[in-house]
C-alpha cells in the first residue's frame, strides 16, 4: 500500500488538530505518514502514531524554526523523492496553501486547493485512477470533483473537513537528510506576539461554530453564550465587524475566514452570498432569525424564526442543564 504523505503542524511538539484530521483523511488513501520538522519534531512521533501514522519522516538537520514555507517545500520534496507516495495532504491555511503551491511546481505535479473531503479514485471510471478530491465552488453554490492528472497529487485541506478518528499505527521514526535551500534565509520571524486568548478553539479549525450578526444589534453576549455552553468558537458576519461590535480576526465570509465545522449556527445574519461563501460547507447549518425571509434559510438544515435574544439563553439553558 502506498503512503500518503501529511505535513505535520505542531508547536513544540503538541501537534494541532489538523493535523489529525489529515490523518485519518489519508488512510481512505493509503498507509498514513507523518512529515515533521523544526524544533520538537521527534516528540511528535507517539502523538501522530496514535491517529494512524506509520511512519514519521524528521527533517534532519531541521531549521532554526523562524523562517518561513521554504523549509517545508525543501522536506517534503526530500520525502517524496524517497518514498514515491500516492499523494500529499497539506492544511489548507495561507501558508499551507504556499507550500502546496511551491511543491507542486518543485516536484512537477498537479494541485488542488481548498478541498473539503477526498476519496481514493476508481481505477476503472476515466480519470479517477488516483485522489478525487471535493471542493466547493462559486461561492459555495456547487460541488465538483476534482483530480490531478500528472504527478503525485498535492491537496490542500480545509481545516475541520472531517472528524478526527484515532487509529494506532507503528509510527516508526525515520530521519531524512534534507538540504535546506537559501531561499529559506530570504524572510524570517521577527518577532511572536500573543493574541488576545478567549479560551475558546481557533476559529478556522472549530468543530462547532456560533456567530452572529447585524440582528444582534452589537450584543454578543447569547452568541457567546451559547458558543461556550457547546465548546465552539465565535464569528462574526461582515456588517457586526463593520460595526466595530466584534474583532475583525473573527469575521467569516468571502473576505474572512473560511470554515466547514460540524455545526454552524448563524444568529441573526441574513444570509448574504459574501457570508455564504465562507461557511457554506458546514456539516449541520441552524439559522435563528427573526425574519422568515432571511436567505439564510435556504441554506439551513434548521431554522428557527424567532427574536436570537430569547431563543439563545433558552437554547444555552437546556444544553448547560444537560450537560451538568
């Protein structure tokens, strides 16, 4: 069985939770494998072998950790040159995307980005021999299906595309001798800041999403709320970030953030195709509106018309006494 290569992301050897959806992404594929390297890629090993890693490929001499893309590029072309793999899954964020992009030119093949699920190709129906994989398009009106022709497939993933499933593997630790270009020295990190933590998960990556928007007429609160009672995080729509009411870093659109969580409950927001396109691929959709016109319905699995002030803190009520 052919290995499927995924880029590990990690910090100080915790690894990110993408990282695991990729995984189990890959094992529809084939044998998963594990590409690490800066500083505390070796400690990853045990982690990324309890979500199905096989292998563990270590960039060996690793960079300092402060530059940026072009190491990635170097170590995954090293590793795809040694192990001949059936394709590469790489996050689908601003630097995944990079680094896809510059591995595909590096390594000869074709691309696909922004994937929101893949499958192993049918051998036998025209031009499926290798990774189909889905994405959404036109601001998130279709979905087709895509496949590289020549090369080994490099896919970029959107984050929360699917729900991680432990899966114990070897995760046997292989060093790769990489020769790290100059390019790598042309752009560093300067310098890290923290971000203001709200204790809730990264919002690209949330498996559960609230967000709300010009119906709360700039209170956050039963959004937040309700956010908390389910462990999600909070977004916003372009008109609430336009208001100043919430963060721009939290705005979920064509222009914003991008994200397919399990859950998508949209407070308030009407359903404009700007914010369609950045959470139209969400799993389960529930809209809370109090105008039963909102286009937001259309899109919705659920909908609820009613004023969001009353139907949240009824909603967060019930989950919190269920969950006490």
């Amino acid at each position: 069985m052919a290995q499927v290569l995924v880029l590990a992301e990690h910090a100080g050897g915790a690894v990110r939770e993408v990282t695991y959806e990729l995984l189990t992404l890959a094992a529809r594929l084939g044998e998963p494998a594990a590409v690490a390297l800066g500083p505390g890629a070796p400690e990853t090993a045990a982690e990324l072998a309890a979500y199905g890693a096989a292998t563990v490929y270590v960039a060996d001499p690793g960079p300092a950790g402060d530059q940026l893309v072009v190491p990635e590029v170097d170590a995954l072309a090293a590793v795809v040159a040694r192990a001949d793999p059936a394709a590469v899954l790489i996050t689908s964020s601003a630097s995944g995307r990079e680094v896809a992009g510059r591995l595909a030119v590096r390594i000869g093949s074709g691309l696909i980005t922004d994937a929101i699920d893949l499958r192993a190709g049918d051998p036998s129906a025209p031009g499926e021999a290798g990774v189909v994989a889905v994405q959404s398009v036109f601001a998130g009106a279709f979905l087709v299906e895509s496949t590289v022709v020549r090369g080994v497939p490099v896919v970029a993933v959107k984050p929360a595309s699917c729900v991680p499933v432990a899966r114990a593997a070897a995760g046997r630790v292989e060093r790769v001798a990489v020769t790290f270009g100059q390019a790598g020295a042309a752009a560093r990190i300067v310098e890290c800041r923290p971000g203001h933590r709200s204790g809730r998960p990264d919002l690209a990556g949330a498996s559960v999403v609230v967000a709300g928007g010009r119906g709360t007429g700039g209170d956050f609160g039963p959004v937040e709320a309700l956010a908390d009672a389910l462990g999600g995080a909070v977004g916003a729509s372009r008109a609430a970030v336009d208001a100043g009411w919430y963060p721009y870093g939290s705005l979920i659109g064509q222009t914003g953030k991008q994200v397919s969580p399990q859950l998508y409950i949209a407070c308030g927001i009407s359903g404009a195709i700007q914010h369609r396109a950045g959470m139209q691929t969400s799993k389960t959709i529930i809209a809370v509106n109090n105008d039963p016109q909102a286009p937001i319905f259309d899109l919705a699995d659920f909908g609820v018309v009613g004023d969001l002030f009353e139907v949240l803190p009824a909603a967060t009520a019930i989950i919190s006494a269920r969950r006490s």
